[in-house]
C-alpha cells in the first residue's frame, strides 16, 4: 500500500514537496523540467508527480548554479546520468571534475584580467593596439582593419 500525506517515505512527491525541500519555487522546478534537467510522471488526476531522486538533482543543479555553471552546461552534464537513476558517487566524482575544470580555467582568465586591471587603472590610454584588455597581444588585428565590436568570450 503506497503511504499518503507528508511522510518521508512516500515514493511519489508533489511540486509543492519538492521545492519546500529543496529550497527552491514550484515555477523553479517547472522551468528545470522545461529545460529536460528534471522530469516528472502525471498521476490518475493528471498532477504532476516527481520521483525521490529529483531532489539529489536539483541539489546538483543549486550547487552548479552557485559556482556559476550555465543552465545549457548543466544539462548537458546531466544528459549523461538518466532522470529517475540516483547518481553514484562515482558518476559524482566524474561530473564534478569537470565542473572542477571549468571553474579553474575560469578563476585563471579571471586572475590574468585582475593582474592587467591593475596596471591600466588611472592611465586611461585605452590604446587599441596595446591594451591588455581591450585587445589582449592585438588579436583584432587578425579581423582586418576599420572598428571591431568585441565579443566579451573572446577578450
């Protein structure tokens, strides 16, 4: 017999347990599952319902939102590790390495932009072909001549 009400044991958990568990807004969840990084089943009565596993992934979600990982990038990551199946804690590990990767790679562009940030303060040269932040070694040169929007990606 499948318990009711607001066990922690049920199997079967409504939007409303899912986010107050989880910290997060029912529209939250709605926005995830639109994004495929969760999934839900619809009940006789046509409510939506999540397994118990939803709340390891949106945990995994909240903590790569907080490092910074996009939404695109997240659920590719988790395209890997089927809805419905608990992540090991080797598929763990894999996942967060590379998540490990990207914040590494990150906080090094962020600490060489930090480094050139303070030898440019005050000169206010903004000089196009020597600036290490406007056009970091000249690469705009490679475009050709006559004004260049800068892509931030690739500055």
């Amino acid at each position: 017999m499948k318990k009711s009400g607001n066990s922690p044991n049920k199997r079967e958990l409504t939007p409303g347990d899912v986010a107050q568990r989880c910290g997060v807004a029912v529209s939250a969840l709605h926005f995830y599952e639109s994004k495929g990084l969760i999934s839900s089943h619809r009940n006789a009565g046509n409510q939506r319902r999540y397994t118990r596993d939803v709340l390891r992934r949106v945990a995994i979600i909240k903590i790569a939102q907080r490092i910074g990982i996009p939404l695109a990038t997240i659920g590719d990551n988790l395209m890997q590790f089927p809805p419905g199946k608990r992540m090991s804690p080797r598929e763990w590990a894999v996942l967060s390495q590379q998540w490990r990767d990207e914040l590494d790679s990150r906080i090094e562009m962020l600490t060489h932009l930090r480094d050139d940030l303070d030898g440019c303060i005050g000169c206010g040269c903004l000089s196009m072909e020597d600036c290490p932040l406007r056009n970091p070694n000249d690469r705009l040169s490679e475009q050709g001549t006559g004004a260049i929007l800068l892509d931030v990606k690739s500055s």
